[in-house]
C-alpha cells in the first residue's frame, strides 16, 4: 500500500447483516465506476477492525462509507464528522454493527499520531440489519442514487 495516499475511501459493513452491506457495496461499485486516481486508494473494509489501522496510517483525509442508524428514511444518506458521532444522543447515530467500533480506530489512529486530517462518513439509513444475504427493497431501489452522491461527494473531498 502507498502510505502517501492523501484521500481513502472506506466501505464498512457485515455482508451477512443485509443492509449493513451498503458501505461495502457502494466502494466496490465506485472502484468499478471510477478511472483509477494516483491519490485515492478505495479499500473495501468489510468488517476488519483493528486490522483497518494500517491501512489507512498515512492518509491525510479519509472518507467512511457505512450504514448509519440515524433515525431517518431507509435509503437516505449523510455526510457528517466524527465529532457529530460522538455528540449525538447513542440512538440517534450509530455507525458500527462490525468487529470493533470504528470510531475507536480512529482514536487509535489519533495515539499513534497518524489520523487524517480531514475525516467525513457518508451514512446510508438502513432498514434491515439482521442476519441474511440481500438488500432490503429500500436500498436496492436507492443504490444508484447513493453512488451518484457517493461522487459528489468524492469530488467535492477531493478538491
């Protein structure tokens, strides 16, 4: 991996969590999407935990794709910080149903002295997080939405 990469795009999420699947969905439809760029580095994250950390050390900004219990229309997104993470009310935002809460990979990142600079999280609303293979109605009918803005956004990031 190039440790000098100054943009990463995460895709997290349990494949065998139906909706949760979105944050990796949607990196792998962008890699297909999109011309390979010598300074972003798209990585699909599933649910890696700790394991994560060395592959986003060096990353001056950092883009977290993932389900996002934020207590609105399934198929609907966010782009929101950390700190709006961690100063919401527990029910109103939660972004992990993976190995170790992401948030907490951040802080790591943070005591090894190598956080980004710049961190945003595209939410996706889930519907369904329960066991299974499939995407509920809500987000099959919104996936190409979401990538569309998934670009935007990637784009307005990158600038």
């Amino acid at each position: 991996m190039d440790l000098a990469k100054p943009l990463v795009v995460i895709g997290l999420g349990n494949e065998l969590r139906r909706d949760d699947a979105v944050g990796v969905v949607l990196v792998r439809m962008l890699a297909e999407s999109t011309s390979p760029c010598e300074n972003v580095e798209i990585v699909d994250g599933g649910t890696g935990g700790v394991n994560l950390i060395h592959r986003l050390e060096g990353a001056k900004r950092l883009l977290i794709v993932d389900a996002a219990e934020m207590g609105i229309e399934p198929g609907q997104f966010r782009f929101f910080s950390p700190e709006e993470v961690k100063n919401a009310a527990p029910a109103k935002v939660s972004l992990s149903l993976h190995e170790t809460d992401f948030m907490g990979i951040l802080d790591i990142l943070k005591r090894l002295g190598s956080q980004p600079e710049v961190v945003r999280i595209f939410g996706i609303q889930p519907k369904d997080v329960s066991y299974g293979i499939g995407f509920s109605d809500e987000i099959k009918t919104a996936l190409c939405g979401l990538l569309e803005n998934l670009h935007k956004g990637l784009d307005e990031f990158s600038k």
